[in-house]
C-alpha cells in the first residue's frame, strides 16, 4: 500500500488545539499527543480511535522520533519530530528516559 497524502486540520483531543494540517502532520505539536486513526500510516482504516500519549523520545540530532502508544489498545507508533514541535513538550519527553 502507498501512502496517500491528505491535508486534515483538526482539534487536538487531548489539549484543545487547532492544528493546521499539512498532510504528514500525525499527532499535535503543542501536547505531542496523537490519534489511533491509521493501520499503515494515512490509510484512516484504524477502528481504536484512542488517544496516544507521547512516552519516550528515540534516536538522535536531528532526527528524532516519539513513540506514542494508544492509551485504548496499546498499539505503539513512532513519528518523527517536526520543526513545528514545541520544543518544550519534546524536551519535556527527553527527561522521561
């Protein structure tokens, strides 16, 4: 399966935001929160719909990712952090390790 690119701005669930999608946007960059929405990334075939809380930052500078995991089902996904990423909730999820 490809991935199809749609742009989809939302309210984030867990702080209220509105984000402004850009069609890879994947979890909210004010709380770093995401949505169970996919089983391949953009296909929104997901039926959890769960939130998915940020737990740990991996890799290293620049290319960082978060790992969510679904507060429902447990599925875990990682997603890159993006420029648009508060800077202080990813370092908040750095000092969790």
């Amino acid at each position: 399966m490809s991935f199809t690119r749609v742009v989809e701005d939302f309210v984030c669930e867990k702080c209220g935001a509105s984000v402004k999608g850009g069609g890879y946007t994947n979890h909210c960059p004010k709380c770093l929160w995401s949505k169970h929405v996919d089983v391949e990334p953009g296909d929104r075939a997901a039926s959890c719909r769960g939130l998915m809380e940020p737990l740990m930052l991996e890799g290293s500078s620049p290319e960082y990712s978060i790992l969510h995991r679904c507060v429902l089902c447990g599925h875990e996904r990682k997603n890159k952090v993006v420029s648009e990423d508060d800077p202080d909730a990813v370092l908040t999820i750095a000092k969790r390790r």
